[in-house]
C-alpha cells in the first residue's frame, strides 16, 4: 500500500456484500481495503484502529445499526461516510436521515443482490468514495460554518393563496443535507411555489419529502403527474421521472415525463429549467446547488433567453461538490452566489418579503 492511496473500511452484516463490495474496490488502482467490520459496534472499532479514509456504512445492521454508528462517528470528525442502503422502506428512511446527519453519500442495493458487482455499480462506489476522500481532504483543519436553521418573518403564517414567484431548485450531491437547513427557514406563508429536482434513486425522494414535511412548516411532497402548484408547496421530483411545468387558464401544473436521462439523470434539472422556461409564469428564482457534473447549466441559459430569471448559485466553501454550481457561475448565467445558509435571505429579499 501507499500513503496516497484511499484507505476504506466495509461494514456490513453479511459476508457475502462484504466480499462484493471489496473486490470492486480492489479493482480500483486508487483504493486499498484496509479493513472490514460486521456491524456498527465493530466498525467503531476497527475505525479507531485502521483510521480509513472513507467508510462504506450498511444501514441496517444488528447489534448497532449504521444510523447510531454514523452518529458516533461524525463526533470523531475523521472519516468521509457512504451509506449502503437497502430498498426496504425502513432502510430509505434510515438513508436519507444519515445524509442530514452528515453521511457524504449513498448507493443503493439492487433488489437482486447477486447483480451487485455490475460495472455500473462498481463506477458508481468508486466514484463516489473518489468524491468523498476529496472533500474530506479538502474540509480537513477548516472551520466549519454551522448554520441554525431559524424561520425567516412571515406576514401571518398561513398559506398564500397565489403564486406570486416560482423558486425552482436543482441539487444533487450533498442536496438532502444542504434542504433540511434551508427549507425549514422559509415561512408558511411564503407567496411561491417551490419544484426541486434532486439526483436521487426512485423511492428515496419520497422518504425525503416525508422527512422534509416533518422539519418544515411548509408542505414537502414528492410531485404526482397533474399537482396544482400552490404558493407554501414544496413539489421534488421523484426519482424515476423528469419533472415539467403546463401552464393553462392561470394555472400551473406539473406533468411527469418517464423520457430517456438526459445527461444520465432522470430527473433532470435541465429539463425542469427549460419546461419553465417554456411556462406561463414570468417571477422565477432558479437556485443551483451542491452536485457533481454540470446538470441545470444549459436549461439556465435556455431560461435567461427567454424569461429574466433571478439565478442563484451556492458558493463553493459551503457546496460538498463544487460542480454543478461553478459550471453554472462559469457560464455567466448567475445573478448572486451565496454559502448555504444565506440563500433563504436573499430569495426572500429578491421577492420583497423581507426588507
């Protein structure tokens, strides 16, 4: 082994996904298994031991399931975790809790256990524990800006009737984490519709809706073909499906596409910003965030075209991945760049709610 190669430490029940999830590591020229630990408890200890760059953390587990044993392991601040995760509804839930708590990432298991070692999962791990051991390193000895979430002054708190704005979100890598800080700071009454499309696998955007709905006095749901947007609604798209905008007799509704990925993703926030940009509606904020790749740049530039957008981007030293906002400032689309925990403020001074 060499010192700059990625250390990573499997941690798993079962012998079997132990075994898979190593030799495709392995097979990485970057990447040395240093270790591998049966449930929580034991990875607590083989963390202390081994000190890994990056855990791979199953999510359900006996004795200490992967939720506690990430909690433990955030307190020591020293390793990048991704979160292996089952398809079970408990095991969602379970997911996307960890992405709040600070886990980098996620990959899911297939229903088919035995269809593990595709090449495509295979690049999806490696990429991912890549991305993590660099953010880890890039974090390392920095301060960390901690933001409380604390709701922005509303008029009444009770639902706006109209739609007065559109806030049209795109985030991938490091979005669930990033949305529990912001939405829960936006009042009930805020007079716009929101539509997120984050990068995530079918099924887990509704258990982050769920939990979003649960932290935030807005309403969070995971959109259905034909929701009326309605002003204090937070509309994701979910993870099989693009999301576009119709507009007819004053009002907007949401149209699910099942068309190819473009770009490999499906959702798309290109296609979310071109639909818009394509829509009745003229008073739009179109925010880009933490992710990998360049997904939203193109349909941003689409939308400037056409509409005069107020464009937002998430600044670099609070995004987990600086890619997809820096190729949207890069392209000179973007209006304002903002850390994570300002951009609340500036949409809501942009509408004129707040002085």
């Amino acid at each position: 082994m060499t010192d700059d190669r990625i250390r990573v430490l499997i941690v798993d029940d079962s012998a079997f996904m132990r075994r898979v999830i190593q030799n495709m590591i392995e097979k990485n020229p970057e990447m040395d298994v240093v270790g591998s630990a049966k449930n929580g408890l034991d990875a607590l200890k083989k963390a202390m031991e081994l000190n890994p760059d990056v855990i791979t953390l199953d999510v359900e587990m006996p004795v200490m399931d992967g939720l506690t044993a990430l909690e433990k392991l955030q307190k020591q601040d020293n390793y990048a975790v991704i979160m292996v995760s089952s398809h079970t509804q408990k095991g969602k839930s379970a997911t996307i809790k960890a992405l709040e708590l600070g886990a980098f990432d996620f990959i899911s298991k297939p229903d088919n256990v035995f269809s593990m070692p595709s090449d495509e999962i295979r690049t999806e791990l490696t990429q991912k524990i890549r991305l993590a051991y660099r953010n880890k390193r890039r974090n390392r000895g920095a301060v960390k800006a901690v933001g409380k979430t604390v709701p922005l002054a509303g008029v009444n708190g009770e639902r706006a009737d109209e739609v007065k704005y559109l806030i049209a979100i795109g985030i991938s890598t490091g979005g669930p984490r990033a949305l529990s800080n912001i939405l829960p700071m936006f009042p009930a009454d805020i007079p716009a519709a929101i539509i997120v499309v984050q990068h995530m696998p079918e099924g887990f955007t509704k258990s982050l809706a769920n939990r979003l709905n649960e932290i935030s006095c807005l309403g969070v749901k995971e959109a259905a073909h034909n929701d009326l947007l309605k002003a204090g609604n937070v509309y994701i798209a979910p993870g099989s499906h693009h999301l576009t905008l119709k507009s007819e007799g004053g009002m907007t509704r949401i149209l699910l596409s099942d068309q190819p990925p473009l770009g490999g993703f499906r959702p798309s926030v290109d296609v979310m910003m071109r639909s818009i940009a394509d829509s009745d509606i003229n008073d739009i904020i179109a925010v880009i965030m933490t992710g990998m790749g360049s997904d939203g740049t193109k349909g941003l530039i689409e939308l400037k075209k056409k509409k005069n957008p107020y464009i937002i981007a998430q600044d670099e030293s609070t995004s987990i991945v600086f890619g997809m906002p820096k190729v949207a400032i890069e392209s000179g689309v973007v209006n304002d760049v903002a850390p994570l925990m300002e951009i609340p403020n500036r949409i809501m001074n942009h509408m004129g709610v707040r002085l």
